[in-house]
C-alpha cells in the first residue's frame, strides 16, 4: 500500500486530494494546524491519519514522513487581502514552512512532491494566456511567497536530486470553498448578504474574466500528475550530491479551466442556479489584485493528458447542489 501525506488536508482543496488518495487505497497521513480563519469549518476522511501540527514551527513534523512516497504541500496561508495585513505570518507560512516540508521530505526519501502554487504571481505585466515560462510579477505577500515556495522546491530538485512538481492554480471553486469572512469568495458573499438583506458587493466593474475551475477538474490533474511523476535517478548516491550530476527534474504547470469568463457571467450563473437575482454593488479594486486570468495548459495536457472536463454553468450548478444540501440555502 502506498503512502502519501497532504500538508493543509482538512482545508477546501486539500480535504478533496486526501479523499482522492483514499478512494485510491493509499494510506493517508494528513498535516493540518487548523488554523485557516477563512473556513468555516474543516474535514476528515475516517479513513486518513491525521495530525495538528504547524509546518512552520513543529520540528516533531520529522517523524510522520517516514516511509511516506508522495507529499502534497497544501498548507498555507492563502488569502490575498490578509497577507497584506500581515506578511509575516505569510513568509513564515508559506515560504519558511515549504522549506521545512520540503527538508523533511528529503530526509526521509520521499519519491514524489507536489507544491500547491497559485496563478496570482503571474501579476499585471504578463499578457494572457499565462504559460508557465512567463516571469513571475508578484504584487502582494501572497504571489510572492507562493512564488518563493516554488523557487525552492526547484533548487531542493536540482541540488538534492529530488523529483518535484509545482502546479499553479487558476481560480478554484466548488464543494467546501470557505465562505467565511470579508474576502470570501462570490457563492459566500450571496449567502451571507442575501440573508442580511444587503447588496452583493463585487470587486472591480463585474467585466475581469477569471479562469474558474472546478476543484473535481484541480483533484484530477494532481493525480495525473502522481500518476506520471518526474523521471531521476532513483536513488541517491549521497546526501548531497553533486548538482552538476542530477537529472531529476522539477516541473511546473499551470492547471485551470482554459477558458475564462466574465465575473458578472459566473455570477449569473449561480443567480440561474439559485433562482435568485442579487442586488449588486460595485467596489474599487483592491491592492494587488490581477484583473484577468487565463490558464494556457497546453503543457500539462502534452505531459500529462489533462483536458478541463466541467464548463463553469455545468460545475456553478453542482456546487450549488452541493451548497443547498450542507447549508440548507
């Protein structure tokens, strides 16, 4: 039986990969401090090992990844607006605690890594389609940790011959997105202000195009992904082997729906699905956010035959299905 970990899997993303790997019959071990003040609330797979650490301060992490093969590093701070309000708590996080992930791992043989990355480092200056090529341009505390966290995963690849892939994703939605909080995502904001009798606020003028992506389409592309991990060398010679010598790869894919739509469109669409329509209020955009994003993904599917399956109409309406049911909306 194959042993994987997942970093931050009682979290929206990572609860999906965990009971992924568990349909699969691996033997799961999840690492979650439980902090992400954005969920309302987190989830458990009965059949998964789980344990409350935080990557960035327990040392005693250590221990769970031995005889681990796979590691999915999700954990992180992963808001936006909050990391401008406090930075450091997200250089710790994200950039200090993929270290620590990725040290533990090397330590203990881990045959494959992949780093949860986001979309949002590709910024203002880069034209759209993102490819993967394209330099980073970081725009808040978020993209730029992010951005760190993948850099270095590339160097524990070429230094420690160390098979790694980062997956940078685009606009995730779907069952168990956190609703929590003032940057809560569009199906969040319509619940909470519709039941208080207040104006959907929406940032921006409604027109941005987003490359939304249901998180069953993000939850097969991280498989395929295990499924065809990096080619290296097997073993190590050494604990530290020459650099010059290594051919284990590190990979970096963009995975996202590849055709974006209009904010105000995605908003329609969970007004059809609800059978509502919403007052609107528009609001300025905030500091560092990109106005549109769209995922070229033409690398993943050349590697990996990964093609988005769920239309966003198609995957608004199960979410809202899925959404009645669990908040009785």
């Amino acid at each position: 039986m194959k042993t994987s970990l997942v970093t931050g899997g009682c979290g929206f993303i990572g609860s999906h990969i965990v009971d992924e790997l568990v349909k699969r019959g691996h033997n799961v071990i999840v690492i979650d401090d439980l902090s992400a003040r954005e969920n309302e609330e987190f989830y458990f797979n009965d059949n998964a090992q789980y344990c409350k650490r935080d990557i960035s301060k327990d040392h005693v992490c250590k221990s769970l990844f031995k005889g681990v093969e796979n590691v999915f590093h999700l954990a992180a701070r992963s808001r936006i607006q909050p990391t401008i309000d406090s930075p450091g708590e997200c250089f710790e996080v994200n950039a200090v605690g993929t270290q620590r992930v990725l040290e533990w791992s090397r330590l203990n043989r881990v045959k494959n890594f992949v780093y949860s990355s986001t979309s949002s480092l590709y910024g203002h200056q880069n034209q759209i389609p993102f490819n993967p090529n394209m330099p980073a341009d970081c725009l808040n505390p978020y993209s730029m940790s992010k951005w760190m966290g993948e850099q270095i995963c590339k160097l524990y690849s070429q230094l420690y011959d160390f098979n790694s892939t980062t997956l940078r994703y685009f606009n995730v939605y779907g069952p168990r997105e956190p609703i929590k909080g003032q940057y809560a995502p569009v199906v969040g904001l319509f619940k909470r202000q519709s039941v208080e009798g207040k104006p959907m606020t929406i940032v921006g003028d409604g027109e941005q195009r987003r490359d939304f992506t249901y998180i069953d389409d993000i939850v097969e592309g991280v498989i395929r992904v295990l499924d065809n991990p990096p080619s290296g060398n097997e073993e190590w010679n050494s604990d530290f082997p020459d650099p010059s010598s290594s051919n284990a790869p590190w990979k970096l894919y963009n995975i996202g729906n590849n055709e974006p739509v209009e904010l105000m469109d995605y908003i329609e669409a969970i007004e059809d699905s609800l059978n509502l329509k919403a007052e609107k209020e528009l609001l300025p955009l905030q500091p560092g956010d990109v106005p549109n994003t769209f995922a070229d993904v033409s690398e993943l599917e050349r590697d990996f035959d990964f093609k988005p399956k769920t239309p966003v109409k198609e995957g608004v309406k199960n979410f809202i299905k899925w959404y009645r049911g669990y908040h009785q909306l």
